[in-house]
C-alpha cells in the first residue's frame, strides 16, 4: 500500500515521473521467486542504482496502466505486445479462451503472429480457433493492432473467415497475409470486406495468386476506403488490366501512399495501364512510394509516367529496377526531374544502362535535379562513367547517398573520384562494392 501511495504521488511530480518514463523504456519485464519462493515481478537491465526492483503486484498494476496510457508515444516499451504462436496445440488453447480471460492474460498485446516449424501446419479447425481468438483478442481494442499471418498456409476457405472479421472489426490497422495459398477468390472476399472497414491501414498480400478480377474488386475498395494506407502486391499475378484498374482508383483515392507492384506482369496489352498511370500520378496528392520493378514495363510507359510526374509533387520514392528501359526512357525520366522541385528517391539498378544512359544522368544531376537518393547497382558502369557522375556531383547540391554495388568494370580510379565528391557532402553516403 505505501509503495501504490508512493507511485501515485511520484506521478503527480513531473520531474520524477520523467526518471520513471526512462525506466520504462530501458528495462525488462521478468518473474522471480523472492526470499519466501513467491513469484514477483522484476525489473531488470536497469542502471546499478535501479538493478532490481520488486514490487507487490498492486503497484505493477499501476505501472502497467501506466504504460498503457502511454504507449502511443513511440517509445519501445518492453512490455510484452507481441504474441507469437509457434504450435497448433497451442491454437486451440487460444481460440477456447473468454473474453475476460483474453484480457486477464493478454492485457498489453497489440500483435499477433504465427510463426510455426517448416513441418508444422494449421489445419482448417486450428485456424478457426485462431480466428476466435483474434475476434475476441481485437475487437473493440483501445490499441491499434497487427496480425501476421505471413508463410502460414492460408487458403480460400481460410482467409473467407478472416475476411467475416474484417468487416466488423476495428481495431485492427496491420494484416500480413504474405506467402500464403489465397487465390481470387478468398483475395475478392477479402478486398470485398474491406469496402465497410475503415481501420486497417497496412495490407501485404505478397506472393499470392491475387490475379486481375481480385485487382479489379480491390480497386472499387479503394475508391470508397479512407484507412488503407500501405498496399503490398508484390509478386502476385496481376496483369495490365489489373494494374490499370489499381491506377484508376487513385484518381480519386487520397489515402494510399504506398504501393508496390513489383514483380508482376503488367507490361502485357498495357495501353489502359500507360494512361490510367498517367492519370493517376497527375491527380494523386496521397502516393508517396511506388515499386513497379520487376514488371517488364518499357520505355512507352516510363514516359508516361514521366510525363505525369512533371506534374506531380507527392511521389518521393520510385522503383524502376529491373525493368526494359532504354536511353528513349531514360531521357524522358530525366527530362521530367529536371522540370519539377520535388525531392526524390530514384532506383534504376539492373537495367543494364551504359555509356549514353549514364552520360545522360550525370548531365541530369549536373542541373541539380533534386534527387536526394539514386540507386544504379548492377548496371554497365566503368571508370570514366564514374568520373563522369563524380564531376556532376561537383554541382548537384541536391544527392546525399548514391549506391553503384556490383560493377565488376569498375576499378579503383572510378571509385576513388566519387568517394573525392562525397567527401565534402554532409550526411553523404556512397554505396560501392
């Protein structure tokens, strides 16, 4: 009891509640058995003036309400927030719990993932005790909270009951649904759910066979969705129309802010993916990051997208490695950054861009293109190409990092000149092999 009345007058001092704000955020939450073998909580990892401190469990309940109240401050709390279920068993034990005994056991958590052996799988009824659980865990949580179900063979059946929860829930901002076994189906059921959720903000769909139709559903979700913020769609079968249908809906969507099409086939039969890409990118005020490597795309669609981004003040990151450009769409990209003021970040690695390319670039960043991050790894880059960029830079005030990684015809007098320019750009950093 004293130590309770001590706790509560240490929160009404400011300054003491500032040496209790560092304990939080620099110790470790464990059990040990005290003098008479019963169990108490401990603090450990503190400074030696703080090694150990026991408390009845009153006063941690105090300090554990404590740290709820602040725990959207974002400060690493170590506070146990992540449950990680390695077992099927354990599956089952979960989804048979009440909601009170979910709060009594789990009060802090905000994440829940499913990390299981290489030779252990859930089976439909385990993932239906999941799904119970994660209802009750989330709903109506005061925290926002993170589900990651990534690599945990999820599959159309599997994902309709998760689909049922998102539509109600909100609570949840983060779902991973990576690696798994959604086709277009269980994808529309999801994409379908969320046209009535307004919570989750981040969705990885990774590595899934998504496929055009789910694309297209997803992009009449977007066009009505106010929350998803973080959209993952890497590697997962979505074509041109698909693609295009996703561009469209950023016409009027003002939310989205980061998507990733890397590695999927949106180069095919491409004229309404080239304007609705177009359209988007000179409309957009929300997109900040788009990854389309790995797609294929050429030349007629960098300078579309080139064209739009003249015009566009939002977009900072862009991903265009490992893609068929040539000097045709090389000139239009650096003709349309020349023409804007906004900074950005520009990957061109694996494109196998040369001479003229790099010549053109360089030309680029001697008119202070304001580019503050360009990413050329494994391309064709010799010595004078270097120089050539190394002297460019003696004008750009603009690039603080450059990465020229795997360049086997590179040698030491290429290097050597761009570590010369680096050395006078504060927070600069070069990337070389």
């Amino acid at each position: 009891m004293l130590i309770k009345k001590s706790l509560s007058k240490t929160l009404k001092s400011v300054s003491i509640f500032a040496m209790v704000f560092s304990l939080f955020t620099t110790s470790s939450w464990a059990m040990e058995a005290d003098e008479t073998g019963t169990p108490a909580h401990t603090f450990m990892s503190l400074p030696k003036e703080v090694q150990v401190m026991c408390c009845p469990r009153e006063a941690l309940k105090e300090i554990a309400l404590v740290s709820k109240h602040f725990y959207g401050l974002s400060r690493d709390w170590n506070f146990p927030r992540t449950h990680v279920i390695s077992s099927p068993a354990e599956v089952k034990d979960l989804g048979n719990l009440t909601k009170s005994q979910i709060d009594q056991k789990y009060p802090l958590i905000t994440t829940v993932r499913v990390k299981l052996p290489v030779d252990l799988k859930l089976e439909e009824t385990d993932l239906k005790y999941l799904f119970d659980f994660i209802d009750v865990l989330f709903k109506d949580h005061s925290q926002p909270m993170t589900l990651d179900l990534s690599n945990s063979n999820i599959n159309e059946e599997d994902v309709t009951l998760l689909a049922n929860i998102l539509e109600t829930n909100t609570s949840l901002t983060h779902l991973n649904l990576s690696g798994n076994l959604i086709g277009e189906r269980g994808a529309v059921a999801l994409f379908t759910a969320l046209k009535s959720n307004n919570s989750l903000s981040k969705l990885i769909m990774a590595h899934n066979c998504i496929g055009d139709e789910a694309a297209e559903v997803l992009s009449d979700t977007l066009k009505t969705n106010t929350s998803l913020s973080h959209l993952d769609l890497k590697t997962t079968d979505i074509g041109s129309s698909g693609a295009a249908a996703l561009f469209s809906a950023l016409e009027t969507n003002h939310f989205l802010s980061t998507l990733i099409l890397c590695n999927n086939p949106i180069w095919q039969d491409g004229e309404a993916f080239k304007e609705n890409l177009g359209t988007a990118l000179r409309q957009s005020t929300s997109l900040t990051s788009l990854d389309l490597s790995e797609t294929s795309i050429g030349d007629e669609e960098v300078t579309a997208l080139s064209t739009a981004l003249a015009k566009n003040s939002s977009l900072k990151s862009l991903n265009l490695s490992k893609i068929n450009i040539s000097q045709t769409g090389i000139e239009a990209l650096c003709s349309a950054l020349e023409s804007t003021t906004t900074p950005r970040s520009l990957n061109l690695s694996i494109n196998v861009l040369g001479e003229p390319a790099l010549a053109r670039i360089a030309t680029a960043l001697q008119n202070n293109v304001p580019l503050i991050s360009l990413t050329l790894d494994h391309n064709v880059v010799f010595d004078a190409d270097a120089i050539r960029l190394a002297a460019a830079l003696e004008t750009n005030t603009s690039l603080t990092e450059l990465s020229l990684k795997g360049h086997e015809f590179l040698d030491e007098e290429g290097k050597e000149a761009l570590r010369a320019a680096f050395e006078s750009r504060k927070n600069g950093k070069l990337l070389l092999d």
